[in-house]
C-alpha cells in the first residue's frame, strides 16, 4: 500500500509541476488530493494519465494525510503548516516561512540528507529559495573536495520565479514592443520585456534584496556557516530557468580538469563543458530537466585558488516541485514515515 498525499497550492506553476514530476517518478502514492483556495474547488487538474477535482484548503481534513507538498506562499504557509503539522501530516514547504527556523531541517537531498532527521521537532522541513537549490547542488562537491572559503554569485534568474503572472507580464510586454502598444509593468518595478532588473524581492537595511540575503542565509544552514557569501540578484527576459555565474575561492588548491571531474560524479550534476561556440548550457535547454547543469568551468588567476563557474537549472523543477517531491523519496527510502492509513 502506498502514502496518502496532498498538494496545497495545486493550481499555481510549482502545484501543477509537482503534480507532474510524482507522476513522473512513480511515487508511491495511493491517494493523491489537489488542494487550493475556494474559488478553484471544483476545477479539474491532470495528474499522469488521471485527473483531479481541486478541493478547499479550509476546512479539508489532514489526519488522513502522510504528507503534505506545500507550495501556496509564505503567509498561508505560516498560518497553516503548524495544522496541519498538528494533525501529525509532514509537511513539505516550498515557501520561504521556515526555511530560517532553527528547528525546521532546510534539505537539498544531494546536500545535507541527514539533517532531515530533525523534521520531527515540528514536524515541517523547508525547500530552499530557487538559485539557492540550484548553487548548493554544484558547491557541496567541490566543498568537500577543497573547502570553500568565499562565494561570489550574480543570478540571472528567470521570470517563472515570480509566478504565473509575471510570466503573462513578460510575454504581454514582448507582444506590446512588436506592436507599439503601451508597456504597463505590475508585477516587476521597471518593463522587464528586453531588460534585466537588479532587483528581486525587498530592500534591506544594508542594500541587499531580501532575494540576495536568502542565498546568503541558506547557503550557510545548509552547507557551511563559516563560508562567506555575496549575492547580486538579476531577474532577467526568461520564461523557465535560472542561471548563475559563480566566484569561488578555496581553502586548498583545486584545478578546473580536478573540479570538472568531481563534478561529472556528484549525484544531481550533469557537466557540458566544452571551450567551443555552443559548448555550455542555457536556460532553454534545461528547461523540463531534472539536473543541475554546470559549464565554463575555469580557474581565475586572480586567486590563489579560485575558480569559476557557471551554473544553470530548472528553477519550477529543481529550485521548487522536484526538490520538494525528493524531501519526500527521502523520508519513505530512510524509512522516518509510516503510512497512517491505508486508501
């Protein structure tokens, strides 16, 4: 017999996706609710070769729940993880409301799996922020070959991120600049069609974007709070896909054939590096893959051992829905959830 899942926030671009990827990997479910706010209940959702019928988050009963995947936004999330957590459901967030809780595990499965130990003092475990699932994937093997002592990372992140209305933001200002029409820009704070924004999230007391603070702050709690961090985040012209170029400075020596080769064994990592035109990966080619892609790796003279690299993943897949169904493969394979009723 298989686990009894619910997906709260069904209906938005990491609901739909996490739908799609447990499908995908066959995971062992036997019952499968798509849950979202009352003015989506009764609409209709695919889920593999079924559909679903979306049901009202309020009011729906969670004790007969394994395990909920959480995608609906950090104030919901506040106000509802805790009861459903309560009614001994796990919960999976892939907001950011508990990703800084000391007693809430931040797991990246390729990363730091054994933390997710502690899920039971809540009985919660955050997703991390997009670009920061995505970085963490391709540092941790290097950290553990080298030690890294300090990180320079600029996202190029893409407009997916922002949810399903920035996307419709993005392709309706595209249209508008072919036809003359007017630019209106709502979702971001400048026209994002053919151009970049320096900008994601909130201001902070020292400058940084609350976007830029969270890479800071999850790289620490995840792989190590000794490493020094700076972040400058970009939202930039694209549909699906994150981008990152990365500075890094090692404790020892590491050479980019040494990195390049630990990198092509890391679980989650896939190399496409090749010095020639095309030899790299761009968002458009990971889109609807599950890997991190690493490419232009090089050694910067600047540092005595420094290196950099470029980095570059599916952020609906990786960044969100396919982390958050693995947080769950995680907890079935190391055998932390029992299956409390049988559908």
């Amino acid at each position: 017999m298989g686990y009894v899942i619910a997906i709260v926030g069904a209906t938005g671009n990491v609901g739909t996706e996490m739908l799609d990827i447990l499908a995908e990997r066959g995971f062992p479910a036997d019952k499968v609710y798509a849950l979202a706010s009352r003015r989506s209940q009764g609409k209709e959702i695919s889920f593999g070769d079924k559909t679903l019928k979306v049901e009202a988050l309020d009011g729906f009963d969670f004790s007969k729940v394994d395990i909920a995947l959480m995608s609906a936004g950090g104030g919901l999330s506040k106000e509802w993880s805790p009861k459903i957590a309560a009614q001994g459901c796990v919960v999976i967030d892939n907001s950011s409301a508990w990703r800084y809780d000391a007693n809430v595990p931040l797991i990246v499965p390729e990363v730091n799996a054994d933390a997710i130990d502690g899920f039971t003092n809540r009985n919660i475990i955050a997703n991390p922020n997009c670009s920061t699932a995505q970085l963490v994937v391709a540092l941790k093997p290097l950290h553990d070959a080298a030690k890294i002592k300090r990180i320079v990372v600029s996202t190029y992140q893409s407009v997916s991120g922002a949810g399903k209305e920035a996307m419709d933001e993005l392709f309706n200002q595209t249209r508008a600049v072919f036809v003359a029409d007017p630019i209106e820009a709502k979702k971001f704070s400048k026209r994002i069609a053919f151009n970049v924004i320096p900008h994601i999230d909130v201001f902070m007391d020292d400058g940084s974007t609350k976007e830029e603070w969270k890479v800071v702050a999850e790289t620490k709690k995840m792989l190590d709070k000794s490493i020094k961090v700076s972040c400058t985040a970009v939202r930039v012209p694209v549909f699906v896909g994150h981008s990152e170029a990365v500075n890094i400075e090692f404790e020892n020596p590491i050479s980019a054939d040494e990195a390049r080769s630990i990198l092509r064994e890391a679980p989650g990592c896939l190399v496409i590096d090749k010095r020639e035109d095309g030899g790299y990966i761009t968002p458009v080619e990971c889109a609807g893959e599950d890997a991190t892609y690493i490419s232009r790796i090089r050694e910067d003279s600047t540092l005595e051992n420094g290196l950099n690299i470029w980095v570059v993943s599916d952020n609906l897949r990786k960044g969100a829905a396919l982390n958050t169904v693995q947080i769950a493969e995680l907890l079935i394979n190391r055998g932390l959830l029992q299956k409390r009723n049988a559908a």
